[in-house]
C-alpha cells in the first residue's frame, strides 16, 4: 500500500463531503436568484403603481389635497415605493416642488426612519439612510451626515462625503478633508465631487479647500488642488504653480499640473515648464497639456523648448513647428 | 480485479512503479490545486462584493458628467471584421465617457473593412501621424491615416499593411494621445458604463495604477441592438455554453482573486485600460508573441519592480465587455492551442522572473502557480487520467478507490464552478433565468466529462507547436455579426 492512511472510508468522507457542498452551493444559488427575482417583481409592481401618483404631486400646482393625503397616509411596502419615488425625483427638481416633496416626506415621517436606520448595525442600511438623508438636505441632520464621515464601514463614509455636498460650509469641506487625512478608501471621485459642491456654493468652504494646499497629508493637497481646478479660480494658479514646482509629491504634482490645465495663465508657465521634465510620466503628459491649454503665442517658446527635448511620449502631443507663432 | 490478465506481466510492474512514485507528487499537486482554487474563491469573493460595495457608492451619471476624469482612447485592431467593424465602432462611439477617441487600425485586411469604415463614417484622409515613441516599435508599414469628416466623430482610422494584432496595436498606440489606452475588439461589445467603471481605480490612485482589466463574456446568446446587450441568454450550441461557464469562472474568481492578491498575471487583450506612458515605456505589445496581452502585462510587472516602481493592476470586476466565443470546435482548437502556445512563449520569455524574490509575489506565487496550474495542468491532467485508467485495467489499485478519487476530483471542478455562479448570482450582475441557471449548473458538471480532457488536448498541441517554433498569425474567427443574433 503506497499511501496506508488514504483509506476507502477517508475517501467516501472526503467525496460526500465534496458533493454536499456542491448541492448546497446549487441550492444557494437557486435560493438567492429566487429571492431577487421575487424581490424585483413585487419592487417593479409597487413602482409602477407609485410613480404616477408621485408625478402628478410633483408636478401639480397646486397639488391635489386628495392625492397628498393619499401619499401621506401610504403604509408598509407600498409606502416604501411612494417614498423612494419621492426621494428619486428629488434629484432632478428645486424651488418650489422640492420644497413641496420635501415637506410630504417630513410629514410621512421618512427622515425620522432614515435617522433610526443611520444607526443600524448592519454598513449598508446606514449607508442607505445617509445617501437619502443627503438628498432631503434637512438642516438639522448636517451633523449626523458630518459624524457618519467617520464611520467604520468605507461605504458608510463615503455616501456621506458625497451627502456633504449638500451641507456646504467650512465644517463638512473639513469632515471631507479628515476622511482623506484618515486614509479612507473613499473613491477620489466622490471626494472631488463633494468638495466641489460645497467650494461653489460656499465661501468658507472654498478658503478652507485652499488651506488644503498646504495639508501635510498629500491626499488631501491633491484633492484640494484638483478641486481648485475644477472651481476655475484663476486666483488660485500661483498657489497651484507654487505646489507643481516644490511639492516633493508626485500625485499632487499631478493634480496641481491637471488644475493647472483649467486655470493656467501665463505665469504659471515656468512651473508647467519644469512640470515637463518631471520623472513621472502622468506628470509630463499634464503639464504638457496644460501648457496646449494656454493661447499659443504665450506657450509658444516653452513648447518649443519641449520639442527640443524630444521626450518621447510628449512628442504626439506636440504641435507640428509650422503651426507656433514666429516659426 | 484484473480485467486484461496481466498481473504479474511486466506491464503490471511498470504500472505499479510508476504509481509508487508518483502518488504522492500526484496527491501534493491536487491537494496544492484545490488549495489554491479555494484561495481564489475567497479572494475573489471579497474582491467581487467589494466592487459591488463600490458600485453603490459611485454614482455614474454623476461620473459621466464630472469634469474629473482621464482622457482615454479606445484602440481597435480589425483584420476581416467588415461583419462587424461598423456596429463595434457606433457602440464604441457612444459609450458613456467624456473625453475618449476611437482609432480603428485596419490591419491589411483582405475583405472590405476599410470600405464599410469609409462609407460609414464619410472618412477623409488626417493630419494625425502614426508617430512610433520611446520603445515603441511599428512594423506593418502605413498606408494612410484617416479621420471622420465630421469633428463631432472623434474616429482615427489607421490603414496598415497585415501585420498581425499586436503590431497593429502598437500602430493605434503610436497615434494615440489621450492619457489612458483602452485595447479593444471588433467583435466584442462594451456595456455603455463599462468605460466609466474601469476608470475609476486610476481616478483613485493616478500615480500607481498602471492598468485595469475588466470583465469578459460571452456575448453568444446575448441580444444586441445597437451595439449594447440588451439581453442576456445562453447559447444553443453546448461548445459555447461551456464557455460561458469558462469565462464565468476564469474572471470572477481567477482573475479577482490574482487582483486582490496583489498579482494579477493576465489582462485580457480583449479589455484592459493602460497608462499611455506605461505602455511607451514598455514598448507596447511584443509582436513576435501570440499571447500579447499576457506578455504586456508580465512586461509592466517586470518594468515596475525592476525599478522598484510603487504600481498596480487591478482587476475590476463590474465593467464588462462581450466577447464572441468559438462555436464550433475546429476554431475552438485552434483558439486554445494558440493561448496554450502563447502561454508557453511567455512564460519562458520572462522564465528569469521565475521565484525571483526581486518581482515579489508575481515571481514567488504568481510565476510558479501559472507555471505549474496552468502551463503543466494539461500534461498532467491527461497523464494521470491514463495513469489511472491502466492501472485499473491491470488491477494495480482497487477500481472503487479509483473511482472514489475520480469523484472527489470532479467534485471539486463543479464546486469551484458553481461557486462561480454564487459569487456572481450574489453580485447581482448577471440577468439570468431559473432555465439559464440550470443549463450552467449542467454545464458545470459536463465540462468535466469530456470537455476539460479535449481543451488538455488542444492545449498539449499548443505546447508542442511553441516547442517546434511554428509562426504566429491572426486567431480567424468567422463572424456571425451582431445584427444577426
């Protein structure tokens, strides 16, 4: 015998062992496609009997007391539907609908419920509740959006950076900018996005991005240069010149080249210049592009100079010599 | 039980010497593989529940809108394609992205793919140059550069002389000049986000992410209008059903779980986002390679650790491109002998990466797994199938045992499979049906009878075509065409 302790009975326990999991895998799947697809049709149904309702109110002026009152008074599965078709169209209207859709959702009692649901045990309810939160931008809830920023849960954390955006103000660009300083895993995206939001419509927002740049976490001064970027604030190219020539970071070299890109004037042409020779690639690429971005008699010795370097991976980019100004 | 007569014949003796020495390394190696293939379902589990995580999180029309993003062009290399070429570049076209380009390189084709390109299109000749840069290298000569009339259609095409895809790659990448490059085929279809989703790991992280993989299926059976997957389905022939299992299992647990490990191997050339500059740097594709993505990607692998480059790959498992699967089993082999062959050509290229602790994990876990599970996989999965077999004929291990272990075996391929299908099933990707399902539980445990011990076949053939040094050439693909299914 090779090997004694491969015995049959090993073997038989090793095989049932095998195949049970195998049935139960099957199981599980035809389990849980069963539940989604029951879920679905049951969602589908309540919506379709939802949304005209949900339409009518949102659209009417004034709104038909019968139906408010029907809306109002909606319960159990249905009432769910009424409310995330009220949420949904809250995204796309202001002035006095949202005010109006808004008001049927505080008196259905939907935020007391998201509020009781922020504090669930399990990350992807609170989730939930944070993001729909955010979209009624009720003030009393800004400070329970801002505290969920540091829950322990990254989904958690980063629908309510993304919530922030409807709470600007020096606090929550703060809240934002200690989620980055933390080391979250929250997509840069959402970030960007959310002090974005916040930098256009308020001012403290705006001047406490702008002490990001100075952060010494690198995170958050990347975030904040590309933010300033995307705000076009020309008044801000110097400083974003300043941080593409000394920071000894290459990501927020990056971000301040790419902000260059959008607010670049003339005197931030050294900086992108030497942005050209950076080690990194992505660098280079930006800082080029930021440079194509400026009038072309402003940029033009300097792209000629880049010509001269012959860096292969600016060339294609480069425009042909007879098309800059005094060749 | 003895049913040819040969105990103590000398063929009894050799069988019984070769299981002497062998069952051990055999038991280490299906014991190593099992161990491995659990890893990588518990990996890949936690990458692809976390990329969901992402999803809800993420807001893409939000993303399509955001001025922040890369800039990114989609390179498709085309040879005979007119079936399909004009539908592939529309659905490109209209993908949901803000700033990307389409360069089209007609790679010398023999049919009317540059035609159907013109006439669709209204090309007229461009000031674009194909501009070979850094290490890069173009070899097919070009015949013309040509661009859409209308600006609002940001499409190059590239007119060059056969030279096969990875050359013809490298011609899109040399006129290329956005800050991302996405390869891409003619007879593939991208869900109108996949763009998008693929992106984001380099939004997050600009610096080190080098290149993103996505998701591949199997578009057979899918509805398409308009260049999107409209619906999901099976196909009717069982060659392509198995394939869709295949490609099931490979990308949802395989390549998510190299990903989360840190060592991703392989980026599907049939969709993967890479930094321009890293391909410069690199060279682009290896055109006297057959497995150019693969080789790609051990070339970024090698670059970045060799300069002790901070860097990632990354697998996203939520952006997905449809692929068109052999139908029928003449290019199905040739298909897979190819991939064997190119498996084979690279990882002897990059042999010295080989458990180097200087690449890290792709040298000490990466290399070694893909040598030994993928490259030797079908040597030994056919030997020891014989092996067994013969020993069971000259009576030198008890039929039941054998049977047992042949059990425990199949087992464990449909567990791994069906596992597959839950990760998926629970990612709420995939619009399936309860009948669709049961055809890939079926196809789970079908594969194992026959299937798996044919591709072992095409493979081996692979293996001893790359031995003797045969040249490469396109994979041809008859093309069924979009508009058809």
């Amino acid at each position: 015998m090779i090997l004694p302790w491969l015995t049959p009975h090993l073997l038989v326990t090793v095989l049932v062992i095998v195949w049970l999991l195998v049935a139960l895998t099957v199981a599980a799947i035809l389990l849980s496609h069963a539940a989604r697809v029951r879920t679905e049709r049951s969602q589908h149904a309540l919506d379709e009997a939802a949304r005209p309702l949900v339409a009518r109110f949102v659209l009417d002026d004034p709104a038909d007391p019968g139906l408010r009152a029907t809306l109002r008074d909606a319960r159990g599965a249905f009432g769910d539907r009424v409310d995330e078709r009220l949420l949904a169209v809250l995204e796309g209207i202001t002035g006095e609908g949202r005010e109006r859709t808004v008001a049927l959702l505080v008196d259905r009692g939907h935020p007391a419920r998201l509020r009781r649901r922020a504090r669930s045990r399990r990350a992807l309810i609170r989730a939930a509740a944070i993001r729909r939160l955010g979209r009624l931008a009720l003030p009393a809830d800004a400070d329970l959006v801002r505290r969920a920023t540091a829950d322990r849960a990254p989904v958690v954390s980063s629908v309510a950076a993304r919530a922030l955006a409807a709470y600007p103000g020096a606090a929550s660009a703060q809240a934002v900018l200690d989620l980055l300083r933390a080391g979250a895993s929250v997509p840069q995206l959402v970030v960007v996005n959310s002090l974005i939001g916040q930098g256009e419509a308020d001012e403290d927002a705006l001047a406490r991005i702008r002490q990001g740049l100075e952060d010494p976490e690198a995170r958050v001064r990347a975030a904040c240069a590309q933010v300033l970027g995307e705000l076009t604030s020309t008044a801000d190219a110097p400083l974003l010149g300043e941080l593409l020539r000394r920071d000894p970071t290459a990501g927020v070299q990056l971000a301040a080249a790419g902000a260059l890109r959008r607010v670049g004037r003339a005197g931030a042409v050294p900086a992108l210049l030497e942005g050209t020779r950076s080690a990194w690639g992505p660098v280079r690429l930006q800082a080029l592009q930021a440079l194509l971005a400026l009038p072309r008699e402003v940029a033009a010795p300097a792209l000629a100079e880049v010509a001269r370097r012959g860096d292969p991976l600016l060339e294609p980019l480069l425009p042909r010599p007879a098309d800059l100004p005094g060749s | 039980m003895d049913v040819l007569e040969l105990t103590g014949t000398w063929v009894d003796d050799a069988v019984r010497a070769v299981l002497l020495w062998t069952a051990i390394p055999s038991l280490l190696y299906f014991l190593a593989i099992a161990v491995q293939q659990g890893v990588l379902v518990l990996m890949g589990w936690i990458d692809v529940r976390a990329s969901s995580a992402r999803r809800d999180v993420l807001d893409l029309a939000e993303t399509a809108t955001a001025p922040v993003s890369m800039s990114l062009t989609v390179v498709m290399a085309a040879y005979n394609e007119s079936a399909v070429i004009a539908e592939s570049v529309r659905s490109v076209l209209a993908l949901d992205y803000p700033d990307h380009e389409v360069v089209v390189v007609n790679d010398g084709s023999t049919d009317d793919t540059l035609e159907v390109l013109r006439r669709t299109y209204d090309l007229v000749p461009s000031d674009r140059e194909v501009r070979p840069a850094g290490s890069l290298q173009v070899r097919g000569a070009v015949r013309g550069v040509l661009e859409a009339r209308d600006p609002a259609v940001p499409l190059v095409v590239v007119d060059t002389e056969n030279s096969g895809r990875a050359d013809a790659s490298n011609a899109g990448l040399a006129v290329s000049a956005k800050d991302l490059v996405v390869f891409f085929d003619a007879d593939s279809v991208l869900d109108a986000d996949a763009l998008l989703l693929a992106v984001q790991p380099f939004l997050d992280d600009p610096l080190r992410v080098v290149c993103t993989g996505g998701n591949i299926r199997a578009v057979n059976g899918c509805r398409v209008v308009a260049g999107r997957v409209v619906e999901e389905g099976m196909p009717r022939p069982w060659l392509a059903r198995l394939q869709v299992v295949e490609y099931l299992r490979a990308f949802s647990l395989g390549r998510a779980g190299w990903s989360r490990l840190g060592a991703l191997m392989l980026v599907s050339g049939a969709f993967g986002v890479y930094r321009r500059d890293m391909l410069l740097e690199v060279g682009g594709f290896d055109a006297d390679t057959i497995g150019e993505d693969f080789e790609l990607t051990m070339s970024l692998h090698r670059w970045c650790r060799r300069r002790r480059r901070a860097y990632r790959l990354v697998f996203v498992a939520e952006p997905t491109c449809w692929t068109e699967v052999p139908e029928s089993r003449a290019v199905l082999r040739r298909q897979r002998s190819r991939w064997h062959r190119g498996l084979w050509e690279v990882l002897w290229k990059h042999r010295g990466m080989l458990l180097n602790p200087r690449y890290g994990r792709i040298g000490m876990i990466g290399l070694p797994s893909f040598w030994l599970f993928e490259l030797m996989a079908p040597l030994f999965e056919l030997v020891g199938l014989a092996l067994i077999l013969l020993a069971m004929a000259v009576g030198a291990i008890d039929p039941v045992l054998a049977l047992t272990a042949l059990g425990i075996s199949l087992g464990v391929g449909i567990l791994v499979t069906v596992l597959a299908m839950l990760v998926e099933e629970g990612a709420r990707r995939r619009r399936t049906t309860v009948a669709d399902l049961g055809v890939m539980v079926l196809c789970a445990v079908v594969e194992n009878l026959g299937y798996r011990q044919l591709t072992a076949v095409w493979r081996l053939q692979g293996w001893w075509q790359a031995l003797r040094g045969s040249t490469a050439s396109w994979g041809e693909m008859t093309r069924t065409g979009f508009a058809t299914r």
